[in-house]
C-alpha cells in the first residue's frame, strides 16, 4: 500500500491505518484504546506503526 495514502489515513482514521498494515492483532487493540481515550496518542501510535 502507498506509504502517503497510509500516512493520510493514520492522521484521520489511525485505526484503519494500522489494521491495513499489520492487519489485526494487539497493536490494532492498543490503538483503538487509544483512540477512545485521547485522539491524539492514536494518531502517534498510528503514524508510528506506519512508518516503521
């Protein structure tokens, strides 16, 4: 998958962002807990994930 697309998507849906591209497992999890408590640290988590 384009690597900009995926960096697009982890700023405004960073849960999709990281199941595209590690499918599901535990960082989808941490990232959707993240995402429900705070935006932001799911976005970072997110862009991380992606960019690694």
């Amino acid at each position: 998958m384009n690597k900009v697309l995926l960096i697009v998507l982890a700023i405004f849906l960073p849960p999709l962002a990281v199941l595209l591209k590690n499918g599901v497992g535990k960082d989808l999890i941490i990232n959707i807990v993240l995402c429900l408590l705070f935006y932001i640290p799911g976005v970072v988590h997110a862009l991380w994930l992606v960019t690694k």
